[in-house]
C-alpha cells in the first residue's frame, strides 16, 4: 500500500515536472520525457500490475493538465508500464542494460502508438516531422536521463528480493 | 490492466463524442484547477533556471542584435510620426463616411495577460496552456497574442482557469490574413512536409512581396465573422512559391513571434459593449 502511494507520488511529480518544465526543454529538435522514463523506471522496479497502473494514473494526470483528449495517454501508458513490468519480472531483473534498452524500446513504441492513435482520432499526427526529425533526438535525450532517474526511482523504491520457484513452499515428507 | 485499458478506451470514447460542456469535460476542467497550483509551483522554481539558460544563450548574439535593433528604431520612429497623422486621418474619414467595420483591436477587446503553464507536451501538438479560463470571462474561440500584440493562437478548451491554446503552427489552425500593402488576402495554415507556416489560396494575380506586413483579416460576410479581429500582426513572407500545376501563390512565413522563448501572452476578450 505504503510503496504503491510512494510510486504514485514519483509519477505525480514527474507528471507536473514534465508538463510544467521539461515540454519546454528543445535539444538539437527532440524532447526529453521525463515521465515515460520515470514510469519505466517504476514499473522495472515493481512489475506489471504496478507499472500499468503507474502508467494509467500519468496519462490522466497529463491529460487533465495539458486539457488534451482524456485517456489518449492514459491508454498508452498503461499497456507500455505493463509490457515493461512484465519484462522486468522476468528476463530483465538485475540486467544493467534494462532500463536503457526499455526506455529506447518504450520511447520508440510510444511515438509510434502515439502517432496511430491521433491519425485514428484526427488528431494532427505530422509522422515525418516526428519519425524523421524528433525521434532519435528524443530516444537519445530519454537514454541521458534514464541513469539519474533510474537510481533516484530505485533508491524510493528499492527492489524487492526476489522469490524463486519453490521457495517458502512447506518441506513435503 | 484490461481493466484500466477498458477503462481508457471508455474515457476515449466518451470524451470525444461529447460536447465542450460534458461531464468528463467539466471533470477535466476541475481537476485542471486541481492541478494548477502544482504547475505554478514547478514553473515558479524552474523559472531562474530558464532565465539563466536564455542569458547564457543570449549573450553571443546580443551585440549584432543590439546595433541592428538601433537602426530599425531610426527607421520606425520615423514611420510612426506618419503612422500617426494617417491614423488621425482615417478616423475622420471613417467618421465621415458612416463607415461599420467589424471589431477592432484594441479598442473592442480587453486583453488579459497571462503566462504559459504548459509548453507542448509532445512533438504532436502545437498546443499550450495558459493561466486564465471561463472564470476571467475567456470563451472558447478567443484569439491570443503575444505581449507585444503579435498572432498566436486560438483558445480551443476553456476550463475553469486555464485554456488550451491552438498555435498557429498547429496541423489544423487555418487564419485569414492579408498583406497589409498589397492587399492580397489568402489562409495562414501549417506547411504539411514541414514544421513552417504558409500564406496558401493567393491569387496568382495578387502580389505579395518579400517583407512585407501580413495581419489578419478580420472578414465579415453577413452575421458570420472571423474569430480573429482585422490587424492583428502575424508574420511577414520570407518566399514565394508559384508552380504551373497549382492555382494559386503560396507564400513561406516568417511568424513574428518567436514560439520556442514564449513565456507569457494575452488572451483578447471581446468588451461586452461590441459583441
């Protein structure tokens, strides 16, 4: 309870800092995004269950700030917190290389998810300007950010032991 | 988390078959408020950051700036005392022809200056939120300009106190506006293969010359009129384009205001006295 309030709080933050302060940040034509890290972050460190509603909570959050269509984010973000939490659980516990190879991966599904959705909804969705000029940009800015936001997230939410197969199991015999 | 992918698709949904004043609208709009505070709060802190990065990044240019700011203020001090006296003189024969032309800015609008909460969050929108809403009397469609008076946009959502603002760098802002030498009228609309604005539908007849002044039109056919009142600053044509296989001019667009550095605008409010 107590770690799912912590998390919702780092998302919080990251949510208000991202629209208040880093949508103003332009680097060589990209944006960095602080919440899609810091949900990656949360959701590595505590899951699926937790990074889907991490991930649900920031989009309504940025929705609500920003006066855009409510649950577009939202929508987003919950199934990239869950996929990245399932990956967590599983093959990428204690790699080095997780958070980093997730943020690129994530940051790279959500333009594209991102641009689909509002070409759906029509939205604008200017897909040249954002594939060709502001993605790689953007993928590399997030990768900067990843380390600094990942050992902050992680000293908040330190990562549980974790519980192989078998064990706490009762001894049969 | 199908719940809560069920649960976006529905809000998805909803919100984008409702009206402007829905429940989940009106729900936005209170947690909108609810966030506010939140939004100042970063802003105020990050504030003396920006200032120092913008000082830093400014000092370079400052010098070649400065000299050439000198010599436009010669040249424009010397437009304005001609500026004036036909000012003067247009008013009398206005006055003298009983002519009605639509609102004018400034005298039909009360300006309501504020700052930007939220710079667009993404490479997709050229959208921002400012600090004023349907509680200091802005409606939806209200135009806004820079604090210097220059084109920037339209509000689209109003919540209770802040508004969203359409750019006119936006994929879907289209504004009518006029070269205010020649008179040649075309749309102020988004570049598609680019991230720059066009004046697009000029007459192939019409001329447009390179550096002029392009305001906008302020039209009014009937009851229906432009949501934007006549000569508001909007850019000036830095290029013009003409092919055998279009019909018409399409001229590049240098914006007057600078949208990356803007911190704070005014959002017009037509007086109740012209409405």
């Amino acid at each position: 309870m107590i770690d799912g309030l912590k998390a919702g709080a780092i998302v919080f933050v990251a949510a208000i800092l991202e629209v208040s302060v880093f949508s103003d940040v332009r680097i060589l034509g990209g944006m960095p995004d602080l919440l899609l890290v810091t949900v990656v972050a949360v959701a590595l460190l505590r899951g699926s269950v937790t990074g889907a509603c991490v991930g649900f909570f920031a989009g309504l959050v940025v929705d609500t700030a920003t006066l855009e269509t409510l649950g577009l984010s939202s929508l987003l973000l919950t199934l990239l917190g869950y996929w990245v939490g399932r990956y967590g659980e599983t093959t990428g516990r204690d790699r080095t290389h997780a958070p980093f190879l997730s943020v690129a991966v994530v940051t790279f599904l959500y333009t594209l998810g991102a641009l689909a959705l509002r070409f759906v909804l029509d939205e604008p969705a200017p897909a040249r300007h954002v594939l060709l000029e502001t993605l790689f940009q953007g993928i590399g800015l997030n990768l900067l950010l990843t380390w600094p936001v990942y050992a902050v997230v992680r000293r908040l939410l330190p990562p549980r032991p974790l519980v192989t197969r078998g064990e706490g199991a009762p001894a049969l015999g | 988390m199908a719940v809560l992918v069920l649960v976006s698709l529905a809000l998805l949904t909803v919100y984008f078959r409702e009206s402007q004043g829905g429940g989940l609208h009106s729900l936005q709009s209170t947690g909108a408020s609810v966030l506010h505070p939140f939004e100042v709060a970063a802003n105020r802190v990050a504030q003396p950051f920006r200032d120092a990065a913008s000082w830093f990044g400014g000092l370079s240019t400052t010098r070649d700036e400065n000299r050439k700011l000198k010599a436009e203020n010669q040249k424009l001090k010397a437009k304005l005392y001609r500026y004036d006296d036909l000012l003067r003189e247009n008013a009398d024969l206005r006055r003298m022809l009983h002519y009605a032309g639509g609102a004018t800015v400034p005298q039909d609008y009360s300006a309501l200056p504020t700052s930007i909460l939220v710079q667009p969050p993404g490479q997709f929108d050229q959208r921002v939120v400012v600090g004023v809403g349907r509680n200091d009397g802005v409606t939806p469609n209200s135009p806004v300009v820079s604090p210097t008076g220059d084109l920037v946009g339209v509000t689209t959502t109003v919540g209770a106190n802040s508004a969203n603002v359409k750019l006119i760098t936006d994929e879907t802002s289209f504004v009518s506006i006029v070269d205010a030498k020649t008179g040649a009228a075309g749309i102020l609309r988004h570049n598609d293969p680019g991230s720059s604005i066009i004046m697009d539908n000029v007459p192939k007849s019409e001329v447009v010359n390179t550096g002029d002044p392009l305001v906008t039109a302020g039209w009014r056919t009937g009851t229906l009129t432009s949501i934007f009142p006549r000569g508001i600053p909007v850019g000036r044509p830095i290029g013009v384009n003409q092919t055998d296989i279009y019909p018409y001019k399409q001229i590049q667009v240098q914006p007057l205001v600078d949208f990356g550095s803007l911190q704070s605008v005014q959002v017009l409010v037509k007086n109740s006295a012209s409405k």
